[in-house]
C-alpha cells in the first residue's frame, strides 16, 4: 500500500472510530437527560428542563444523595426528629435535610445500623444499585450466600434480568456517577410496576405504595473513610435516592 493510500485508511478509521465513540456518549448522554426529565416530572429530583446541564449527570454522587433517590421511591414518609442514630448524620450534619431522610432508610430496614453513614463519600456502582433495587422491589430481591457468588454478582444479574441494566458490569467498587444512578431508577420504577406493581404506583401514578427491606441483616463495614471515594461492602446495603432539598422531598444541587 502505497504513502497516499495508507494516509487515506487511516484517516477513514479515524473517522469511524471517532463517530463510534461520539454516537456512543451521545446515546448514553441522552438516556440520562431522559431519565432526569422523567424524575423530575414525577417530582423526584429538581427539574432542570430548560438547562440539561445542570443536573451534573457526569459528576460523582454522594451516599446522602442517593439516600434521598430511594427514599422517594420507597415511598416513606420523613422523620419528623432527628433520633442521632448514625453518628455522623445529625440535624446539622452534614445538612438540615440529610438525618430526617437516611433515618427513615434505617428505620424501615433499608439501612444497616452500622455506626456511621459515611453521608459525604462517594458511594460505589453496586451501592447505588442495591439501593435503588431494594427501594423499587422490596423483598423480591435477596442476596443468596448458598450460591457462592457475591452479592454484587447476584445483585447485578437480577439488574440484568429484570431490564434495569443493559448489560452486566463488574468494576463495581467503582463510584457511580448522578447519570446512572438516574437511569437505574427510572428502569428500577418501569421495571417493578410493569411486573409486580411494587410500590412505585403513587410515584407513576399507578398504584399503591409499599415500605419493604432486602432482607439483609448483616452490618457491613467501609473499606475507606475518604470522602472523594466511594464506600464499599462485603453485604448488600441499600441507602436511599440521589439529591434531596431541606424538606427531603428533591435532590439539592451541590
């Protein structure tokens, strides 16, 4: 192949490679607006439809924050006092909105009661999805520890299998981004109430509402304390919805 012809085929594969990857963000882009949209309207997170961009879909999002996601697709209903149950989440700290919410999480099962909350780590793939799992299909979801595989495989593949997530994924200490998170919800809330109605009618305006846990009893311990990395698990723990504003109802920006 001569100097004119190899130029030409590598800018043409440079072409498609590029157009690859621009298609691919693009899709993966549009699916997280859409899913913003969707919470938004349904009154789950602060509606952002004139200016996209300020829902932070590629920015890292925060253990409280998802807290406050599964909170409303659960469908509880707000601490009115803060019981200082985590001794890291109070009626000041690390907010005035945060306590109200993550306690209701524990208080109804969706939180182990480890000593502290970790409200301003990171939180990982697979702690954002059992959270939204757990808040969306209550008890039609549990770890099963005599089959040999961790919890995260298990978790992931009952994502797969009920249309929460495309495709299977395993880095999954790694921290999850508020796209994600957003998207899994939106297929978490379709999923259950298409299949079982599991307590996301009030949410879609299809049905009734329902407070269940994962089942999962075991305390589990953060491997880091760090505040710019995401926490993980040895058991499945699920936490509540993204960002929520100080009456607990919406995700605050940051």
């Amino acid at each position: 192949m001569n100097l004119f012809k190899k130029v030409i085929a590598t800018i043409a594969m440079t072409t498609l490679v590029a157009a690859t990857t621009v298609t691919g963000v693009s899709a993966s882009s549009t699916a997280s607006v859409d899913a913003a949209n969707k919470l938004a309207a349904e009154g789950v997170i602060v509606s952002h439809t004139n200016d996209t961009s300020k829902y932070e879909l590629g920015n890292l999002v925060k253990r409280d924050e998802v807290a406050a996601v599964a909170f409303s697709v659960a469908k509880l209903t707000k601490k009115t006092k803060c019981d200082n149950e985590y001794s890291d989440v109070t009626a000041t700290t690390p907010n005035n909105w945060a306590c109200y919410v993550v306690e209701a999480l524990r208080d109804n099962g969706y939180l182990a009661k480890n000593a502290k909350f970790r409200p301003e780590a990171n939180i990982s793939k697979a702690e954002a999805l059992g959270m939204m799992v757990s808040a969306a299909y209550g008890d039609a979801y549990k770890y099963d520890a005599t089959k040999g595989t961790s919890w995260q495989e298990q978790l992931v593949d009952f994502a797969v299998s009920n249309g929460i997530l495309n495709s299977a994924f395993t880095d999954y200490n790694t921290p999850a981004t508020r796209g994600l998170v957003f998207q899994w919800t939106v297929n978490a809330m379709d999923s259950a109430t298409s299949t079982d109605d599991l307590g996301l009618g009030d949410l879609l305006n299809l049905g009734d509402d329902t407070n269940t846990t994962t089942g999962t009893t075991t305390d589990t311990t953060s491997t880091d304390t760090t505040a710019n990395t995401a926490a993980t698990t040895n058991e499945l723990q699920v936490s509540t919805s993204p960002l929520s504003l100080t009456d607990g109802s919406q995700i605050p920006n940051k």
